[in-house]
C-alpha cells in the first residue's frame, strides 16, 4: 500500500469515505498499525502519558517527540504519520516553524498537530506557507486542560459550542487539512463537519466526524490508570501479557524453561573429544 497524501484525506471526506487514525508511539507500535491498514498514524504526545509514566502530556519535549516519531518512520513507511507538537515548541511562531521543521526533517512526519483555535490561527498560516503540513486540534485539549478545568466535555452550552464552529472556520482558512475534535458532544461535530471542507478526526465527538482516533494503549487495553467514557477498549493485552510473564517466572524457578528445544547442544563425537 502506498503511503497517502495530504490530497487523499480530503478526497476520502469528499467521498464519504472514513478515515482511521491511531496513535502508535514505537518500531513494533507501528508495524502493528501500519499491518493492520489504519489509514494515519499519529506519534501523540500522549506517550507522556501512556509510555513515559508522567501524569499528564505537559512535561514532553521536542527531543522525546522526536525520538520516537523516527522509530515509528522506521516500523511504518508507507503509512501517513502526524507527529505532535508537545506543550511549549509553538509558543511562538519562530519556535513553532524550528519546532515543526524539525519534526519533518529529524522526526521523518508528513505532518504536525497543534492544539488550539482561532488565536494560533496566524501560527498555523505560518506553518503551512512553510510547506509543513498542519492538522488542528479543539474541544478538549490536553495541554491545556487546566485552563479547561480540567478534562471535560467542551462546546456544552450556546457559546462555546459557537467559539468551536468558528475555531475549526479559522483553522480551515488559515490552511490546516484536517482537525482533531476531542471530547464535544456529537451534534456540536456533526455541525464542524458538514461546515468544514477538511475532514474532521474524533475522539469522543461521535459518529458523524470524518474519522476517528483512539490511543493505542488504550484500544488494547494496555494502560489501566484511567479509560475515559469515549475509549472503546478491543482487547485486555496488559493481563494478557502479566499471565505470559508469570508463565516465564514460574518456569524459570521450576527449571522447566529452557527446554531441549530452546538449548543448543553438540554432537556426541564433539562431546567425546572434548570432554572424553
Ligand atoms: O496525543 C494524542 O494521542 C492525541 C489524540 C488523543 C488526538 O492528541
Ligand atoms: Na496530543
């Protein structure tokens, strides 16, 4: 499958045809994603969260992203990979085109995600006059969930759901090619989308978007700390991989493993010579 382009992703909202995106954060991550033929992949800087342990996506640096956006281009070649902006690197705009080329150059991403509405609109135009492809992200956004207060639903009451309409309007026209809609009630996305001519990629913003995300930890089942109403849990590989650890324990203690069949031996003449 060849990797798809900018063009492709509003040719397939054009379409009516949906679009999957899932974060994967490693070599192996991405081989996964890529096998299983998700359309984007997207290196998050939830991997604060989920693979570096810290309580929330604000302390990740441009070197962590960096770091493992490379080993997700190596496991996934031909897949479309986005690749966060952590907390900080857009601050300003002379940061943000530094910050995104290097994710492009170093990273190896087609494309960079940045959170926020109309007042990084400027950024935005900024970026993609560069060449580097932008993709937006409004409702819930992590990095500032503190502002928010806290990690709850947005767009809920007249105002804000009409701040959000013309947040994705401003992104749009500043010249992002997709948007991320993470936490807002469905009909509040449904109305983003039917406006928007670039598609729309939903986390916890219903059916209607253009596409959806989830974090790969959470989809598998891999990271217990907390699983918000909008995460569809497919499998339980964390016990699944605890039950096959302690397996490996007990076997170990036993002496059962390593059987014949995993050891390496020499032939009985070999023996004989060597050890009479
Ligand atoms: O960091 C991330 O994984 C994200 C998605 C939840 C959209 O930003
Ligand atoms: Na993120």
């Amino acid at each position: 499958m060849m990797r798809k382009t900018v063009p492709d992703f509003e040719a397939m909202k054009q379409a009516g045809e949906k679009i999957s995106m899932l974060t994967a954060y490693d070599y192996p991550s991405a081989q996964i994603v890529e096998e299983a033929g998700v359309d984007m992949i997207l290196v998050g800087d939830s991997l604060g969260m989920v693979v570096l342990g810290y309580d929330s996506t604000v302390p990740v640096t441009m070197e962590e992203m960096i770091h493992h956006t490379k080993a997700v281009r190596r496991g996934a070649a031909q897949t479309f990979v986005v690749a966060d902006m952590p907390f900080m690197s857009y601050a300003t705009v002379e940061l943000a085109i530094h910050n995104a080329g290097r994710l492009i150059k170093e990273g190896g991403a087609d494309a960079v995600k940045v959170e926020g509405g109309i007042d990084i609109a400027p950024l935005v135009q900024t970026l993609t006059r560069a060449g580097i492809p932008v993709v937006g992200h409004i409702g819930l956004t992590p990095q500032t969930a503190s502002q928010l207060g806290g990690f709850k639903v947005q767009g809920k009451d007249i105002e804000s759901a009409n701040q959000l309409l013309k947040d994705g309007q401003a992104l749009e026209e500043a010249g992002a090619f997709s948007l991320v809609l993470e936490a807002i009630p469905r009909q509040v996305a449904e109305k983003i989308t039917k406006g928007l001519r670039i598609p729309t990629i939903g986390i916890g913003a219903g059916v209607d978007c253009d596409g959806q995300v989830l974090v790969y930890h959470d989809l598998l089942g891999l990271f217990k700390r907390f699983k918000p109403k909008f995460v569809k849990q497919y499998a339980e590989l964390r016990s699944v991989s605890i039950h096959s650890i302690q397996e490996y324990n007990k076997e170990v203690k036993s002496g059962y493993f390593p059987s014949e069949q995993h050891t390496f031996g020499l032939s009985d003449e070999l023996i004989q010579k060597l050890y009479g």
